[in-house]
C-alpha cells in the first residue's frame, strides 16, 4: 500500500523544504510527534498560527460543539451565525472605535485583498504603496507587495501602479503622494527577520497618510494575536490603521482571515455594486468557533502579556552563543542571525535531530526564528534553550 509519505512526495504540490519530509501523528501544546512516538518541540507555532498551542482543549470542544449543531449554511447576510457574530464582538471589544467592523475571509492573502478593494472602492485612486522585504500573501493582489522582485518576476503582469519603499525609510515618505489609495505594511516585519520600526517611523507613515487621504492598512496575520506582547502589536507600539487584517493565530488552528475598518468605511462595500465584496466559507462558523474559544484563551490567561517575559527569557540565554551575531525580538518572536558561515540547510536538519522543529525566514538568509505557543511553560522554555544550544554547539564543530 502507497504511505502518506509517497503521497505527499508525489501528489501535493508543495516545494521541497527538506529531502525527508517528517510524518506527524499527533500534537499537543508546544510538541509534535512523530510515527516513532519521539517529540519535536515547536518553535514555528505553524508560523505563528498556533499561538495558543496545538489541540488546546478549550479549541477543540469548542469545534466539536460547534460541529453538532451546524456547519456552513449560507453566505454573507441571510443567516445569523452565532460564532462570527461573537468573534466579531469580542475583537472590537479590544480595539479602538476606529476599528468596529469586522469581514471574516479564510486566509491572509484573503483579508489583503479585501482591504485592497476597500482602500480602492473608499479613494478610487490608482497607487499602491508597500515596503521592501515584507510578505503580505501569494495570491496575485498580495504578491504584486512581496518584498523582493525574485518571488514576483515569474507571474507578471500583477497589479500595475505600486511603488515599494524601504522600511525604516522616512525621507522617502515623500513617495506617498494624492493619487496613493493605500499603503499596505507590517507594523513589524516579520519575514524580514522580525525588523521592528525606528522611533517615529510608524508615526511619520500615519502623518503622511493624513496628509494626503491615503489609507494605511495594517498586516497584523504573523504578528498579530498576542504574540507581541500585546494581542495586536500596533496597540503596543501605539498607531492605529484605517484597516487591519488578521489571520494565521485568529481561527486557533483552523483557517480564518478578516479585515477589520470602521463601519462607515466597511458600508461602502454594501452598494455599487451591492456585492462590493464575497465569500462563500469566510467566517466559517466552525472556524469562528475555534477562533473565538482561542481569543478567549489569550485574554482570560494572559497569554499576551506573559509573551514579552517569556521571549526575554529566550533572548538572555541565547543571545550570548558565539554562533550568534544578533537577536531582534518583540515578546514572543526573536529574529536570531547566525554565523554566515552556518549551514542553515544543515542548521534545519540538526533542530530536528535534537527534537526541535525550526524554521528560517524568506527574507533574510542566515537567520532562523524562535516563535512557539505562548501556551509554552518556563519548564518548557528551559527544555528548548537546551536544545537550541545543544544545536548551535554542533554547528561549531
């Protein structure tokens, strides 16, 4: 018989990451496991999706009720569906006025998509603005802002009219001009290595922005969800978007996107045409469920503030390795650049082999994340700085 793991060789179509794809049959909290019952502590979180931990119980029972009463019924507007309309309340609950209504979609790409055509339908101009080395998606709209020219020359033509600005840049601020509809960025970069902005920077976008009446849209989907040591990272470092989205952490382990703007401007979406905007599956009750039992979870054990001593703890033991050249961390997600001269492949491979499961980042090479659960213990926390070192060590050798 033809194993899962000749099936995902031979019929998905996803890249080859590793030569020897591992098969995972359970996970739990911070942990995975393998057919041969070893565990694999996880630094990756599903980049940044499983922030309250894999299978949290308060997660699945709340999936599993869900699923006996109903699953999708109807499209956006005929039915009433109790679990996006108490998600929906409990995200505005812990946002600013600004932000009171909520488009649930299924993915990231999704919600940057959606808010492209608000910002369009809101402004009706013509330029889009983004930033070098962010990740805002792979559908055609997100990947017209993918920060490098290398990931997006193999599908043009994309959208026309965009214009890409270096992070932490103000001078060029200027290059936001009247006809800019929006400018789509990461409050902090996140496949760049985790580039936080300079003092003011944030600031200087949200001037120029006013300045002109451009739109400023907020990618929160990786680092969004408490994993800043705030539930959303623009609260903690204190300017506020005319659109949010959010997505990987927002559905607790199912697929679940949104973008978030005030209802004035959300409303342009309802008429010429009345279909401004559409999904079929977005805020899938089942999806809504798990993620309203997830931000529960965050809120109630204070996941996002704890984030911030927990990814401190991290730091301080770590960043002193004689591998390490830098650490850049914002709570619970450090950027951690290695020695040049490290094999990163290798580097992947020796994770695994020490029980850990690590990743890189797109943007920056010889660098690698630390991300779990913010579910993660400290007992647990001193469990993988073992073996983070333990891997590093190796890599001296």
């Amino acid at each position: 018989m033809i194993s899962d793991r000749q099936i995902f060789q031979t019929f998905l179509g996803l890249p080859a990451i590793v030569e020897d794809p591992m098969e995972i049959v359970k996970a739990e909290g911070v942990y995975m496991y393998d057919r041969d019952g070893k565990d694999y502590l996880d630094l990756v979180s599903g980049v940044s999706v499983s922030n309250v931990g894999h299978c949290h119980p308060k997660v699945v029972e709340a999936v599993k009720a869900q699923v006996d009463k109903y699953m999708h019924l109807m499209v956006y507007g005929d039915i009433v569906q109790s679990p996006q309309v108490r998600l929906s309340k409990l995200l505005v609950d812990n946002l600013p006025e600004t932000l009171n209504s909520v488009y649930f979609v299924n993915s990231g790409s999704e919600a940057i998509e959606g808010a492209l055509k608000l910002a369009k339908r809101a402004t009706g101009r013509t330029t889009l603005v983004h930033f070098d080395n962010a990740y805002h998606g792979g559908t055609a709209g997100a990947l017209s802002m993918m920060g490098r020219e290398y990931y997006r020359s193999a599908f043009r033509p994309l959208i026309p009219c965009t214009k890409e600005l270096q992070f932490n840049n103000t001078e060029q601020l200027e290059e936001i001009k009247e006809d800019t509809f929006a400018v789509v960025m990461e409050p902090v970069q996140s496949e760049a290595g985790v580039i936080i902005p300079k003092k003011g920077f944030l600031e200087a976008v949200r001037r120029r922005c006013d300045e002109v009446g451009a739109l400023l849209i907020f990618d929160e989907i990786q680092m969004g969800m408490g994993r800043t040591g705030s539930i959303f990272a623009f609260r903690k470092l204190g300017v506020t978007p005319d659109i949010l989205c959010l997505a990987k952490a927002l559905g607790g382990g199912m697929p679940l996107g949104a973008f978030i703007a005030s209802r004035d401007l959300m409303n342009l979406l309802t008429f010429n045409p009345v279909l401004g905007h559409i999904t079929t599956f977005g805020g899938h009750p089942v999806c809504c469920a798990a993620g309203l039992a997830a931000l529960h979870v965050i809120i109630d054990d204070d996941l996002a503030v704890k984030a911030e001593a927990k990814g401190l703890k991290f730091q301080k033991a770590i960043e002193d390795h004689k591998t390490v050249r830098d650490i850049r961390r914002i709570g619970l997600f450090l950027g951690i650049d290695i020695d040049e001269n490290t094999d990163t492949g290798k580097l992947l491979s020796q994770f695994r082999a020490n029980g850990l499961l690590g990743d890189l980042f797109l943007f920056r090479e010889h660098a690698f994340r630390i991300a779990p659960p913010l579910t993660i213990t400290d007992n647990e926390i001193d469990i993988a700085i073992t073996r983070v070192i333990k891997t590093l060590d190796s890599m001296t050798k």
